[in-house]
C-alpha cells in the first residue's frame, strides 16, 4: 500500500514540470505579442503625427482630435454647384500631391482607406442636399484619380454624403453657414473605414 501511494506521489512532480513549461510558453507568446503590439502602436502613433504636420502648410483645417481635415466648400465648389472650382485646381492638386506622398509611406495605403465626406447646411431640400453632397465628393475622388497612384486597387477611396445630417454648427431649417459647407477627408484603418460606409448608407 505504502508503495503505492508512493508511486502516486510521484506523478505530481511530472505535473509541475508540465505546469511549469505552459507557463514559459505563455509567458514568450504574450512578450512576442506585446512587442509587436509596441511596434504598432509606435507606427500609428508616427501615422498621426506625420498626418497632422503634412498639412500645416496648407490653408486648411485640421481637426486634430479625429485626426480630418476640413475644406470649406467655398474653396473647392460654387455655390449650388458639385463641379470643382477651375481657378482653385492648383491648390487641390497641392493637396492631392502631399495626400499622395503620405498614402506612399510603408504600407500605409494597404493599411488605411481615405473618406470623402460631402456636408451641407440646411438650406433647401434634405434630399437634394444628400444628393450634392455625394456629387461633391465623387467630384474630388475623380480629381484625386486624375494621379495614377490613386487608380492603385490598393487605395480605396470611399464616398461619403451627409447632406445636412452632421451640422459642424447645429442651426435651424433654411439657415445658410459657411462652415456647414464643407467637405471632409479621414484616413483611417480600412476595416473602420468599410463598417462606417456601411452604416451610413
């Protein structure tokens, strides 16, 4: 009986050892992963900064908290119209150009989608406000194509219309502003970028 439970005994050292071992594993996964979720976060983080400091030459506003830049409509569109300003095309293609040169950097266009958000204010109707919105945007996506790098299938360019459901400054129906007029550019990872297509439609 005595070698018997002996022998029993001896099993839980075999149990330690193997206990011991898992634990080792686990402990080189998760440093393996924590490391590389380091880098990542370090890449990221040298996304954003590159993209806040690209566009500091430019005259336009960064909205820095949601990492989007923001074009008064007046600058890229007349006044009703979704055709591009002629005179302002110079300023646009500076834009596209340094859009590009960020999109160029690692794999950044394989990592984040670019959104072309079209807003209005509330005056006139909601549907036909929806619907300039979307030409607006497609009008700058067909721009920005104009530059072979944006034909890449690896960028994705994906139309956004508002209309006037996302007012930068809430006013009443019929009320004309300047800053309701606009269009907005967010990069952000890709598989972001597809959900919000979806949920906007």
């Amino acid at each position: 009986m005595k070698s018997d439970n002996r022998d029993e005994l001896n099993y839980w050292p075999s149990f330690a050892d193997i206990f011991s071992s898992l634990f080792f594993i686990f402990f080189i996964l998760f440093s393996i992963f924590y490391f590389n979720y380091s880098k990542r976060v370090e890449a990221d983080q040298k996304d954003i900064d590159d993209f806040k400091s690209m566009f500091k030459s430019l005259d336009l506003e960064l909205n820095q908290e949601n990492n989007e830049i923001i074009i008064p409509a007046d600058i890229l569109f007349e006044f009703d119209k979704s055709e591009l300003k002629s005179d302002n095309l110079p300023k646009i293609r500076q834009f596209r150009k340094k859009l590009k040169n960020y999109m160029q950097v690692g794999d950044r266009k394989k990592r984040y989608c670019i959104i072309i958000e079209g807003h209005t204010d509330t005056v006139g109707d909601k549907n036909y406000n929806y619907k300039l919105s979307l030409d607006r945007s497609l009008s700058l996506i067909k721009e920005f194509k104009e530059d072979d790098f944006f034909r890449d299938p690896d960028i994705d360019l994906i139309p956004a219309a508002f209309g006037e459901s996302k007012l930068a400054v809430p006013t009443p129906d019929n009320t004309i502003n300047k800053k309701n007029r606009r269009v907005v550019i967010r990069i952000v990872p890709k598989f972001i970028g597809t959900m919000q297509q979806i949920m906007s439609k």
